[in-house]
C-alpha cells in the first residue's frame, strides 16, 4: 500500500531525475536483474536560513510525516547548518537538510537572496509540492554569477530552488557490488565522473561510514536573461558499518558531508 511518504519521495525523484540524466543510468548499472535492491539511503535538501523558507520550514514536511530530528552539523567554512531526520520505519530514506548562514556573507548576497524569497508565504511552503517546486523567483545569469563568487551553496539555490540535489544508493542493499570502490569503478567505466575532493572515497570504516558521489550533471537553466548549462544534481553512494550494538550507523560525518557538497560546484 502506498504511503504518503512513498508519493513525497517518488515526486522528489521525479523532480531529481529530470534534470539529472545520468541518474537512471547509474540506477541500471548498480542494480541486479530486477533492480529490487536499489535502495535509497538518503535524499538532501538545500534553503537559506531566511525565516520563511528555512531549515524548520523544510523539515516541518517531514515531521508530519513521522520523521524525527536525529542529528544536527555545523560546516564552518562553508557557513552552514544542517540537520539530519530519520523515520521510525528504516525502510525510509534519511533525510539531510543544509541552510546558508546568509548574515554571515557580504550585504549584497544578503540582499539578493532576501529578494528572492521575500514573496514566499505560509500557503507556498506547506503545500504538499514545496519540497519539489523548483525556484519561486527569477533571476538573471549574472546574479547567479554574482553568488557563485561568495557561495557555490548560495548560487545553486538560486538556480534550481527547491529539489533533492542528490539520491544515495546504499552499498549494503546491492547484490553485485560488496564496497564503494567497485561501485566507483563501474561508474567511472560507465563514463561518468566522480567527486575527487578529499578522495574518492570518504569516510572510512572505523568511522562507520564510507561515501562517493559523481559529479553533478550540467543541465539547462532558463534565466531571466537567457538559457545557461550549469551543475544540476547528483548521485551518492553510502556504506554503513555496525555499531557496538550490532545496528548500522545511520548519522553523517561532517568532515565527508563538506567535500559531499562540492559535487555541485561549478568549477
């Protein structure tokens, strides 16, 4: 029987898989003849932390789905905030959700993204689609340049709104693939590129996590001034290794979670 939660995230993927060709492509080449065990690990959500579209707001969809807050991260240098959510039925996917510290960047980025999200009202960010509505606003090529010099966070945000930047497949559902290294192996085979900064492998064992991500695609993007091709989404990889207790970890690493995020960098 399908669930709510089951409809949020089958339109979440939707949403990531239209401007992300190569997923469907890494989808068939992990998985095993009925691909059965293409599991989702996690989903990740991008916002400002502007009162109307912050990082509350976002989870709030979640919450009233069951969710529960689990973990909470700070990225100094990339100045952010974020929280991780993880449901009481672990057959759902996790949920990672990051906020731009925007008091923290130059008066002009402050401007620019307050503009932007100032008409967003209550009515917009609780309807059933907000987590996959795309951008509320419109801006031009040279803004979104203009973000990019201070924040690649900022800027991808003010291209592609509000969408799961990446999926996660999770290495211990797979049936052809025993680590991430051969996983990033047929990836790279297949011709896609991986995410190289701090490894291609982050995280280790002995921190009860190991992670890879592909590069995000280049997809189209109508701004108001023309049609520019910049980093779309990504796909992620996880591993999970047990606890003490015998449970797999389900947190994030804050340290691997920072080069995560460069995989929609645009240089």
């Amino acid at each position: 029987m399908r669930t709510k939660i089951d409809e949020l995230f089958e339109n979440l993927w939707n949403s990531y898989v239209d401007v992300t060709r190569s997923a469907k492509i890494i989808h068939s080449l992990l998985g095993s003849t009925q691909q059965k065990d293409v599991v989702n690990d996690h989903i990740a959500l991008r916002t400002f932390n502007i009162s109307n579209v912050c990082l509350d707001v976002l989870a709030a969809h979640f919450l009233n789905l069951g969710y529960q807050e689990c973990g909470e991260y700070h990225f100094v240098a990339k100045k952010l905030y974020s929280k991780h959510f993880e449901h009481p039925n672990p057959a759902h996917p996790k949920v990672f959700i990051s906020e731009l510290l925007t008091e923290q960047f130059s008066p002009e980025l402050q401007a620019i993204v307050k503009g932007m999200t100032a008409n967003i009202d209550v009515a917009t960010t609780s309807a059933a689609n907000f987590l996959y509505s795309g951008t509320h606003w419109d801006i031009d090529f040279s803004t979104y340049q203009k973000l990019l010099e201070e924040s690649e966070f900022a800027a991808w945000v003010a291209a592609w709104g509000f969408r799961a930047n990446h999926f996660t497949v999770s290495n211990n559902s797979l049936l052809n693939f025993d680590s991430i290294q051969q996983i990033n192996e047929a990836v790279k085979k297949a011709g896609i590129a991986l995410n190289t900064s701090g490894g291609e492998i982050k995280g280790t064992p002995q921190q009860m996590l190991e992670q890879s991500s592909t590069m995000a695609d280049r997809h189209p993007v109508k701004f108001s001034d023309g049609v520019q091709e910049i980093p779309s989404c990504f796909y992620e990889f996880a591993r999970r290794y047990a606890k003490p207790d015998g449970s797999l970890f389900s947190g994030f690493i804050t340290g691997s979670a920072d080069k995560i995020f460069e995989s929609t960098n645009a240089s």
